[in-house]
C-alpha cells in the first residue's frame, strides 16, 4: 500500500502558508468531517484539501477562523465579503 505525506495545518501562519501556496491552483479537492451528535449546531471539526501542491489536514477547531482557505473557495466564484 503506497502511503501519502501531508501537511498539518493548524497555527495562522500555517494557513496563511497554504493559502500562498496554493492560491493559483487549478484545482482543489476538499472534504469536511462535522460533529452533530448530542450538539444544537454542527461543528466543523477537520478539512482534508487535495491539489496539486500538496494534501493537507486544516484543524477548524484550534484555528477558530479558517478565512484564506474559505478564500480559495469563494473567490473564483465571484463571491467575496467586499462591498
């Protein structure tokens, strides 16, 4: 079985990292893992990112704001909280 290497992200400046890293990706794939059970509102608990850069594990939990990688994801739709 081939294993995959991965990047941990969960300081700031780990995001701001992934987000220059892979601002100019021509693709990305992610999935999210959210905690429901006994809880009012779902939390969201890990993202797994895939591009061509690299495969990364964003940790929402101890990152509290998760804005760059949100960015990459918005962004090329035309959506944005500018004015």
């Amino acid at each position: 079985m081939e294993s995959s290497s991965f990047t941990l992200i969960d300081t700031p400046n780990d995001l701001d990292n992934f987000w220059r890293a892979n601002k100019n990706a021509e693709w990305m794939g992610f999935d999210s893992e959210f905690m429901g059970e006994k809880r009012f509102l779902t939390s969201l608990c890990l993202l797994q990112v895939a591009t061509r850069f690299g495969n990364y594990l964003i940790d929402p939990i101890v990152l509290k704001h998760i804005d760059p990688f949100l960015d990459l994801i918005l962004v090329p739709f035309g959506i944005n909280d500018d004015p």
